[in-house]
C-alpha cells in the first residue's frame, strides 16, 4: 500500500529521522536543513519498492573526510530496509541558479558499487571526484519547492530557488528518454513516469508516478489505457501483478512518443 509522510508508518518515520540525526552526527555544525521529496512527499511512497528521496543544505564544501563518513553511513543503512537517493548542496551553490546544478555529494543504490571500490581500494575516485553536476537536481530541487517536506531547517521558500520551467522540462525529458530506451526492462517505473512527463507538459501539473498513473487512466486513449491500468496497479501492489508483452510496450511507447513530441514543438 502507497503512503506519504504524513500517512507512512512509524517504520518509515523512524528510518527518516535516524537517517537524519546520523547525518547531522556527520556534518555537525555545517548542517543547515534536510528536505524530503519524491514520492514520499507526494503520497506514492511504495515501502516495498520506492527509493526515500532527500535533499540536505549545508553552510560549506565537504572536505574529503566528511565525504567519507557519509559514504560509510549509506553503504550501512541504505537499503536497511528503505534505499536512500540523497544529495547535498551548500548555501553557495544555492545562491546562483545553474543547469546541470553542481552539487557536494551524493548516494543512491546505483553508486553503491562506486563507492565500495573506493573503499575497498582506497582510491576514492568517486568519493574525492570534486564537485559534480547533476541535471536531475533541476527536476528534484523543482518537486521541493512545490511539494517538498522541511523535516529540519530553514523554510522551503526561503533556502531553495526557483527553477526555470526549461531546465525543469529539460531534466525531466532525460528521465524520459532512459525510459523510451528501457521500457521493456523496467516496464512499471517507465510507463508512469512517460505518463508523468506528458502530464507536466501538457498540463503542467507535478506529480507523483502514482498520480500520474491514475489520470492516465481515465485521461489517455484506449490504445495506452490499459498498459497504464497495468502499470499502476503492479506499482500500488509492489507484487508486479500484471505482464507487459513485448507489442502493446511498443504501441504504449509510440504513441506516449508522438504525445510528448507533440508537446516540446508547441512549448
């Protein structure tokens, strides 16, 4: 069952809220606030597949240590029993708007192998690789200041800025294309976020997958209709219920093709 902050049970809360004092434990005084967003901000949290989505500000650059205290603290408990997605920035960074939006550090399940070889052969290669910049910061930094949560720290408004609507629709028109070219391998997460991303630029709403699955219910032709149906009730069950055959993926990803397409000539 999907759930969102406010209604996710005290196993969730408490994972957030260790995950929180661990990392405040870390970056000591240089910790200014730590945003939830993603999908446990939006209500379409699944506990059994939904990554928690994070977003921690802090007063300076992170010095090579720090970096790795960070990194053994996610190594340790994401995916214990939640994975973890987080990034942190600094107030500088904050100050001047940029996409791709540099960032200090950042953990998610798919650098967890990075991040062990670094370890593994003390060559931090990825934990010292300096700043980076990440286009998705543009489309996460966007869903916080609509729908974020401020578990800790200065307001939303007032720490994050505003990012132009180009940069967001170029962020998430990356994640598009992945999935255009991995539909059949990861059908469920592909099909609700190219409903997602059709939905922002057709009605500019930001949503959750979720959310967007069930508009495309009731809102898509008949051709899609039924893949999305799918779609949504494997993600809410967490069980992948249904199958998707190779030919209705390949209609599903032509015609949401063409809708997108259309979409991006008249923005």
């Amino acid at each position: 069952m999907v759930c969102s902050w406010k209604t996710c049970s005290s196993d969730i809360k408490n994972f957030v809220f260790h995950l929180l004092d661990e990392i405040k434990g870390v970056i000591d005084d240089d910790f200014i606030g730590f945003y939830i967003h993603g999908s446990l901000a939006m209500g379409g949290f699944n506990p059994k597949s939904s990554d928690i989505d994070v977003l921690v500000v802090t007063n300076e650059t992170m010095i090579i240590e720090t970096k790795e205290r960070l990194v053994k603290l996610f190594l340790n408990c994401s995916n214990d029993p939640f994975p973890v997605e987080i990034s942190f920035v600094n107030k500088e960074q904050l100050k001047n708007w940029e996409h791709p939006f540099p960032f200090d550090f950042h953990f998610s399940e798919f650098w967890r192998r990075r991040y062990e070889r670094d370890l593994s052969q003390e060559k931090y290669q990825y934990i010292n690789a300096g700043k980076g910049k990440d286009p998705d910061l543009a489309a996460h930094i966007t869903i916080t200041t609509h729908r974020g949560i401020c578990l800790e720290g200065p307001p939303i408004h007032t720490i994050f800025p505003t990012v132009p609507r180009s940069h967001y629709i170029s962020s998430i028109i990356g994640d598009y294309r992945s999935c255009i070219e991995e539909i059949q391998k990861d059908p469920i997460y592909c099909v609700l976020n190219i409903v997602r991303v059709y939905w922002y630029l057709k009605d500019g709403k930001i949503s959750s997958k979720q959310e967007a699955g069930n508009w495309g219910k009731t809102s898509l032709s008949e051709q899609v209709n039924l893949t999305v149906h799918k779609a949504v009730h494997s993600y809410v069950d967490g069980k992948g219920t249904y199958e998707f055959d190779k030919d209705e993926l390949l209609i599903f990803r032509n015609v949401m093709s063409r809708k997108i397409q259309e979409q991006i000539n008249f923005t």
